[in-house]
C-alpha cells in the first residue's frame, strides 16, 4: 500500500501536544480538515528517543 510520512513541528509545549495528541476528539477533526478519517492514532514512548504520536490516516487522492 502506498504510504506518506510528514513530520511536523508544532508550535506549543510539550504538554499541551501531548494533551492534543492523546485527544480522539482532536485528532478526527484534524483528519476532517485534511478531508480524511483517522484510521489509527498510536503513542510510541522509547526510552532513547522522544516521546511521539503515529497517526495514520485514509485520504482522498483527488
């Protein structure tokens, strides 16, 4: 399956990310505004890197 992979740096705390991030609610109305659907939104904590949140999405390629 093709896939995309952007980073993003976004400008807030640690925290509030981490609050926005870990919010179900959050995360399907930035799907909604990139006019796709959260398929799945996980939270990766390894020791020897910086906490992160994989969220995958379905788009539309139009």
């Amino acid at each position: 399956m093709p896939s995309l992979e952007h980073e993003a740096e976004l400008p807030a705390s640690p925290a509030a990310l981490a609050g926005a991030l870990a919010d179900p609610a959050f995360l399907e109305a930035w799907a909604a505004r990139l006019e796709g659907r959260a398929v799945r939104a996980e939270r990766q904590e390894d020791p020897a890197e910086p906490p992160a949140t994989v969220l995958e999405l379905d788009l539309p390629t139009s």
